[in-house]
C-alpha cells in the first residue's frame, strides 16, 4: 500500500512519466523515451503514488502492471493532459517571424533536393530563427523527438505507434521493384527465385527495410542476398550495373537520375504494399511552424519527384501521392 498523501505539489513529470510507463509496460522503455536513467523513472513513479496515497502499480508483478486503481486513474487524466499540451502549443505558437530557434530532423531521401529547398523557405519565412537541420534514420529522429533534441522531423512512419508524439501523414510511397534495363529474366520468375540476378537491399536497422521484410514474410517469400546498404543512391547505382534487383519506392526512385536510363521500375507482384512519410512532432511544437513545414514540404514533394513519376510511370499515379 503506498503511503499518506505528500504535501508537495502533483508533479506533471510524473504524471507524463505515468503515461508512457501505462503504454510502454518497461521501465526501460520509458526512460529511453523520457531521457532519465531508469532510477529517476522508478523514483517519480513512487512519488505519484505517495502523493495520492494509493497503489498505482502492482509492485509484484513483473514488470509492474497497473491496479484497478491505476486503470481507473489512467483513464481520469488522459484529456486533462491533453488539454495541458495543447494549451502549451498554443501558448508557443505565437508569430512565426518571431521564432528564434527551430530544430528539425529530416531522413536521407530528402537531403539533396526537398530539404535544401525547405531551409532556404524557412530562412525567409523566420528570418530571426536559427535552425538547426539534423539528418539520420527515422528511428533516430524519433528518439531525439522524444528526448525534446528536435521540436519537428520528416520521417518514415514506424509500425510502433507514436502516440507520445504528434503525427501530420504527408505521402504515401508504395514499393516497387527496380531491376537493369539489362535483365533477361521476367519480374515473377526474380522474385520466386528463378533466376541468378541476386536481391540488393537496404540495411536491417532502417525502417523502410523492417517493412520489406515483414511483406516478403507474409508472402513466404525468402530471398538470398549478397549486399546490404543503408544508402539509396548506392543501391540505384548498384542495380544499373546489372549487380541485382532491389525493393525500394518511387520517392527514393525518383532521387536517382543518374541512373534511371540503365533501371526500370515495376508494380511488385501480388498485394500491394507501401511506406507513408509524415512529419511527427513534439506535442509542444507550434502549429503555426508545423503549417509551414507541412505545405513547402508537401509542395516541394509534388513539384520534384511526384508530376516526374507520374508522367514517367503513369500506373503510380492512384498510388504515389500526397495524403490530404
């Protein structure tokens, strides 16, 4: 049984804490997400049951599971902690003009064309503002969103949810398959295995692989590879040298035109499949900021990689899009 209830204050971290603990059931997981040692965790969770003078958590369990009590609490706070981060956003939202510092994290598919073309935007947009531009893997941009190191990042959305963050779906990108204009063997008889032309794909700890890898799975689809990367660009080039085939998208298709004379790009055979790109922020980040991103980001993608695919490959054009 926890103790009486403290004098001190309800403290909100706590209570922040007490969300991602009800969600992730780790304490592990919650201090990763929190940036606290797993102590510090343990440590504010205790304090909330103090305060209240209840039993949260069934501390024999483990891990720990919520009471009755706990549930019922859960439950009772959700909207109040809501309406506390919405109030917090809009508090900050402000004049854009007025921003002075701006942290964004975008993936590697949009370095060389739709982010330049972003932060030249943003420059003007805020011209008061320091920026600060951070490119990596979306499980990274992810975590440092979660850490409070980004207030915004341009992502690959994870299957995990994302529900401590706040998601604005921007594209969807279906996979395709992307062999050399050289290949003698059919499309069906490459992906079952049938001919010498090995797989190309990308590296196990990117997202985007992680769900190519789950399609082939449940297609019972098993393919031997002698090449991993986690570099688009190597992948096309790679390919149009006849090296093998790869899975990939049209976005990440439409980056490589260099190479696109000696690659042809193909529906992947059976059900469809895709990725969605969003823009995930903070729930503290302003909405003014997130509508300018959003719309020079989403402009950007049709001017230079959608109306391109679309005329190139017309049968993309139901399935590569924008996501209103």
């Amino acid at each position: 049984m926890a103790t009486h209830a403290s004098n001190k204050e309800l403290n909100l971290k706590g209570l922040e804490l007490f969300q991602t603990y009800a969600r992730t059931h780790s304490l592990q997981e919650t201090a990763e997400e929190s940036g606290l040692s797993i102590s510090t965790v343990s440590h504010h969770l205790r304090n909330l049951e103090n305060h209240l003078g209840v039993d949260l958590f069934d501390h024999s369990r483990r891990p720990m599971i919520l009471t009755p009590t706990g549930r019922n609490f859960l439950r009772n706070i959700a909207q109040a902690m809501q309406a506390i981060r919405k109030a917090t956003a809009e508090a900050s939202a402000g004049n854009v003009a007025d921003a002075s510092y701006l942290r964004i994290g975008t993936i590697e598919d949009l370095d060389s064309d739709v982010t330049p073309e972003l932060a030249v935007y943003l420059s003007q947009k805020m011209p008061d503002c320091n920026f600060l531009y951070h490119t990596g893997a979306s499980h990274e941009i992810i975590k440092m969103l979660r850490h409070r190191e980004l207030d915004l990042g341009i992502v690959t959305t994870p299957a995990k949810s994302t529900n401590d963050l706040i998601e604005w779906p921007l594209l969807r990108d279906p996979f395709v398959a992307v062999l050399p204009v050289s290949a003698e063997s059919s499309l069906p008889d490459i992906v079952a295995g049938k001919a010498k032309l090995p797989f190309l794909q990308f590296s196990s700890d990117l997202i985007i692989a992680a769900q190519i890898e789950a399609q082939l799975r449940r297609l019972g689809v098993q393919l031997p590879n002698k090449f991993k990367c986690g570099n688009n660009q190597t992948l096309m080039a790679m390919v149009a040298a006849g090296a093998g085939w790869t899975i990939t998208t049209p976005l990440l298709f439409s980056r490589a035109r260099r190479f696109q004379p000696k690659l042809r790009m193909h529906p992947f055979p059976g059900k469809s499949f895709g990725r969605t790109l969003s823009l995930i922020t903070s729930p503290d980040c302003a909405q003014s900021v997130i509508d300018l991103v959003s719309y020079k980001v989403r402009s950007e993608l049709s001017r230079q990689a959608i109306a391109e695919t679309h005329r190139i490959t017309p049968w993309l054009k139901d399935q590569f899009a924008l996501i209103d």
